[in-house]
C-alpha cells in the first residue's frame, strides 16, 4: 500500500462580497488551514481543488485570486530518518522542495530553542532546483553542513570564528561533492564552537547550542549544533567531524547515532592530505543506525591525492547494517533504584 503524509494545505482567499464589485482592501482575507493525509502530489491537487470549489459555491462569498501552498506536516516529517525521507521521495509522495520548506519551517520553530543553525540557503529551500540533486540514495533529503572543514564553494565558512567571519569558500571538498552526489540538500550551516576546539558548542560569534532535551543544557561538541538538529527532527541527517569525539560526545549528549570513520576512511582533499596528524574524521550525525551506513557508502570513496586508501569491506556497509533494522523498535526498561522506566529508540 503507499505510504500516506499527513500534509498542512493553507488557502489565502482575498474575498469579493456579492454586490460589491470593489475587492475588500489588502488584508481582508480568509485564511483556511486543512490538515490531511494523502498518498502523492497528484492527491494533493485533487483535494485543494475540491476544497476550492465548495468555496466558491458558497451562498455568502464568493473568492478570487487563490494562492495555494502546502507542507509536510512537521511532526510527520520528524518521524522519518533520511532513507525514510528519501523513499517518499523516491515514490513521488513528497518533492524535495516540499522537504525543503518542512526543514525551514522546523527551523523557524525550534532552532530559537536550541540555537543550533547559524544560517540558512534561500536558493535551497525557496528556489530550489531540483535538477541540481544528486541522484544518490539521499535524493532531496535536508542537510546541514558544520560551520568547519565542509567547505562548500561560495558559502560561508567562519569556523565559529570572530576571526574568520563573512569568509567565504573559494574551492569545494570532496567530502562535498561526494554529500551532493548522495543526493542530500545541503539548505544551511550548523553550529560549532571556535575551531571546533571544545567539547561544547559555545562561542561569542553565534552563542551556545543546547540539546534538545532541556534548554540551556549543552549538546556537547564541537558538532552540538548538527546532533541537536538531527535530534530535534530539523533534519534527519549532518555533517559532523571528529578528533577527539566531536561525532561522539554530541551524539551522547542529545540521543543520535555517531560514528567516527577509521583514519582515511573519508578524503579531506583537495585542501589537505590529513587534518589533526590523521586523528579528525569528516562523517556525518544521524538519528538512525542504517543512515550512518549508507552514508558511509557515498562518502568511503577515495579521491585524486589521498595520502593513502584503505581496503573497504567486500559488502557494502548498508547491507551489513540489514539485520539491525529488523530489529529496530522501542523498548523500556525498569529503573529498580531511582523508580523510573526509561524508554530506548534503537
């Protein structure tokens, strides 16, 4: 059976009244909010137009000028991890503009809360044009990109940094290129403390990113703003990096998945052979386990000028992770001492 997306459909109707051929002026408007499940965009149109055409025939009013837009509804949205996002779009259920405009929404709601992104992409999310995907397994999938070594030509890169701010790229890794080739909408820039030299995400650039569990409490670092937004359900997936636990400490302290790649796993190039003498890792922050993998798929490809290569397995790392996902679920657990039940989403 397709899958159903609970979707949020808003008709801004300037309204005429009969016997009154002069519009009302600008504001008087009627503004109807329809919450709805549906199986793909051709649904979508099928359920707007109807809702129109009772409008229209309505005994009182009658309405001009429609402007119709709609959404993924955002607690919807929040449900899925990046495969998950992928497959509805693969499926033709959701576009990924629509994705797009969801992750801006949650921004717009949550990131007050965490203070995890630092800035957003109008011509990702607004404008986006779709023919500029990546048709890799991640194809329209929302993603952040830490405020370091990501390096996206023609975007900012400021390293949390007073120092280093308005800097803007002037040549593209080939950890991007290789995200951009899986598919995902790199739409905005996460949170990391200066340099990414602290177990924290704090700085005086852009302030201090809490986890999503209790405000003011940190999502630890140097990648808490990426870990908060992957947990807070912003995006499902973002770039994090590691020397000393910056994937890791984050991923505790907010409840996601972190892995640091095995040295070399992943090119730093063309800008650098190694980072940190070979210790940091480019990765990226998830909230489920088999996005970790697949992602390590796109990413483990060697480039022109690594220092070195390392063997990858003979089986792709997603199908190693095939027989976790069937036993993914939610399970609880009795707290004898403290007279608690504790829940894990694994």
């Amino acid at each position: 059976m397709p899958s159903r997306v609970r979707r949020t459909v808003e008709l801004l109707l300037p309204r005429n009244r009969i016997g009154d051929p002069k519009v009302e002026p600008s504001g008087a408007k009627i503004s109807l909010r329809l919450t709805f499940c549906c199986t793909d965009l051709f649904e979508i149109r099928g359920i707007v137009f109807r809702a129109v055409v009772v409008l229209k025939n309505c005994q009182r009013s009658h309405f001009s000028g429609v402007l119709v837009s709609f959404s993924m509804n955002i607690d919807e949205y929040a449900k899925y991890d990046a495969l998950g996002l992928a497959e509805l779009v693969s499926g033709r259920h959701v576009a990924p503009k629509e994705l797009a405009e969801t992750a801006a929404r949650a921004i717009e709601a949550i990131n007050p809360a965490i203070n995890a992104i630092v800035e957003t992409y109008p011509d990702r999310i607004d404008s986006l044009d779709e023919k500029t995907l990546g048709d890799g397994p991640f194809r329209g999938v929302p993603f952040l990109m830490k405020d370091v070594f990501g390096h996206e030509a023609g975007r900012k890169i400021e390293f949390g940094s007073r120092l280093c701010k308005d800097m803007i790229v002037q040549t593209d890794t080939h950890y991007c290129r290789l995200l951009q080739a899986s598919g995902v909408n790199i739409l905005g820039r996460s949170a990391a403390p200066e340099y990414s030299m602290s177990g924290t995400t704090e700085g005086a650039l852009y302030g201090n990113s809490s986890t999503p569990w209790k405000r003011g409490y940190s999502a630890g670092g140097s990648t808490g703003g990426g870990m908060a937004a992957v947990v807070a359900g912003i995006v499902p997936i973002a770039h994090g990096s590691d020397i000393a636990g910056s994937i890791r400490v984050p991923a505790s302290f907010c409840g996601g998945v972190g892995l640091k790649p095995s040295r070399g796993r992943i090119s730093f190039g063309p800008i650098l052979d190694e980072n940190g003498y070979g210790l940091a890792q480019n990765f990226v922050q998830t909230k489920t386990l088999r996005d970790c993998a697949a992602m390590l798929d796109c990413l483990a490809v060697p480039q022109p000028g690594d220092p070195f290569i390392i063997p990858k397995p003979a089986e792709s790392y997603a199908n190693g992770t095939r027989g976790f996902r069937r036993q993914s679920g939610i399970r609880s657990f009795r707290d004898e001492e403290h007279g608690r039940r504790l829940v894990f989403r694994f």
